[in-house]
C-alpha cells in the first residue's frame, strides 16, 4: 500500500512537505507511512486519496482494506517481535505478507527460508558476539515461521533460489545437521511454488559481488516490487525501481546460466550422500577403535 501511495502522490507532482501542510500533518508522520514505519487509518488514507486525486471506488476500497489488513498485522506482532528483530527485517516480514513471488540469490548458506531447526541455530550461534540470548531465540522463531509462511503453507508465493554451489561446501554446525539440511532442501526443492537453482561456481564470479540479495514482487506488474539485501552485520530494503530492476536483470542473466532444476537437485544430492557416507566411515572407525 504505501508503494501505491507514494505512486499516486508522485503522479500529483506534490511533494511530501506539500501534502502534510494541505492535510495538517507533520512531514515526519507522511514520511513514516511512505516508509512504511507506520500504519494509516483508514480516514487518514481517504483524506490522502482525495489530495491525490484517486477517484476510482474499486481502488479506494482496495486501499482501504489493505490499510485494516496492515493494522491488524501490526497488532499481532508480538512486541518482543518489534524489540529483538531490526527494522529491515520487520518491513521485509511485511512485505512477504503481501508477496506473489521472490527471487533469492544466495552466495555461502541456504537462505534461511528453507533451514530445518538445527541448521539455523547453528546459523543464528555464529553471532553470538552480536546477540542476545534472548534476540537469538526470537530470531530463530521468526525464521521457522517465514519457512513455513513462504514454502509450506497453502497460498505460498512463488520462490525462486538461485544458489551458489560454493553453499553446498560448507559445513554448518556438524556433519549430520549439514546432510539433514541438505536432505530437507532436496524435498523442498519437489514442492510446486519452489524452482531451486543451483550456480555453478565457475560462473558466479560477478554475482558473487552483489552480496545476498532477494527481489519480492508484490503484485502482477515487474515494476511494483522491492529489494531486500543483508550482509554479516545489516540489512536494507530498496524502494528505488532503478536498483531493482538491475538486481532483477542480474538474477535472471545468472538463473539462465545456472543448472537446470533436475542438475541442481541432482548435485544436492550427490553432496548429501557424500556426507552421509563421510559419517558412516567416520562411525564405523569409531566402532573398531580399542575402548
């Protein structure tokens, strides 16, 4: 909703400054609702559409709806949520709400999308130094859920992975939570809504340089949509349609030169039964080793 409203006020020509003054509003409250940092009511939100001009009663009703929608969400956030998880996060939690499909390039971990439990606590444990106790737990749970909300429940957007194969070489935790990741992502990688890609790591030199990055799409049009890139320590969502777009261009240059669908699962497998036979020599040395 407020891509739609920043959308609409841009068509106006106005600028923020001269919409908070016509509506009596501070700057900094329009500011946070084109950020989405804040929710609108829906009498406000009408009181916008007037100033811009939108007249069309199947839009405004949509709006309005989607405005209701927001404020029940927010309500439901848990407040230990809104304290332990950092703002790019919680917008990005939002916006998968409303996603129709989500392109993630990956470079060094399966994305945390499609980790099993012990996968991603071993994840979350190598921060340790940068979080609490108590942030770790929440970021554990908000990371199943996203895993069920995006690829298990019913209605699930489409998601396209393209992951770098460099992934498949790095043991996480031990080797038995690393084949037990790799088992479930094989299965993920069967479900209708997913396409799992995996980028040879002889052609990833130049998106390899783009660092992690995800593209969620948020309606039939290429052009509504935003990016969401994260790195050891932060984490930014992009508005602007210029960064997007290049984004958007560079997964699908690097998603057409990646394995094919059946290659990639192929090649997740193949390091699934490499671990798993590591394990069982290293299992059956213990057992003829003297007590």
């Amino acid at each position: 909703m407020r891509l739609a409203l920043r959308a609409a006020r841009e068509r106006t020509g106005l600028s923020q400054s001269e919409v908070a003054k016509k509506l009596g509003w501070s700057l900094s409250k329009l500011q946070r609702i084109e950020l989405g940092e804040v929710t609108v009511s829906p009498t406000d939100l009408r009181a916008v559409l007037d100033i811009y001009q939108v007249t069309d009663m199947e839009q405004v009703a949509a709006l309005v709806q989607h405005a209701r929608t927001a404020r029940r969400e927010r309500y439901w956030t848990r407040p230990e949520h809104r304290d332990n998880l950092p703002p790019g996060l919680l917008q990005l939690l939002q916006f998968e709400l409303a996603a129709t499909a989500v392109r993630e390039y990956q470079s060094t971990l399966v994305p945390g999308h499609l980790q099993t439990s012990a996968f991603a606590e071993a994840t979350l444990a190598q921060h340790d130094l940068e979080l609490t106790a108590e942030e770790m737990r929440v970021r554990l749970e908000v990371r199943l859920a996203r895993r069920r909300r995006m690829v298990e429940e019913d209605g699930a957007p489409d998601y396209l992975l393209l992951l770098d194969e460099s992934a498949l070489w790095r043991t996480v935790g031990d080797l038995e939570t690393t084949a037990d990741q790799f088992e479930d992502l094989a299965e993920v990688a069967l479900r209708p809504s997913v396409q799992l890609r995996v980028l040879p790591m002889d052609a990833g030199a130049l998106i390899g340089m783009f660092g992690v990055f995800s593209v969620i799409q948020l309606g039939p049009d290429d052009a509504d949509a935003v990016l969401y890139r994260e790195s050891y320590d932060r984490d930014e969502l992009i508005e602007d349609q210029a960064a997007v777009l290049h984004h958007r261009n560079v997964f699908e240059r690097f998603w057409r030169q990646a394995l094919d669908v059946q290659a990639s699962r192929a090649l997740i497998l193949a390091r699934l039964y490499d671990i798993r036979a590591r394990i069982a020599r290293a299992s059956g040395q213990d057992q003829d080793m003297p007590s």
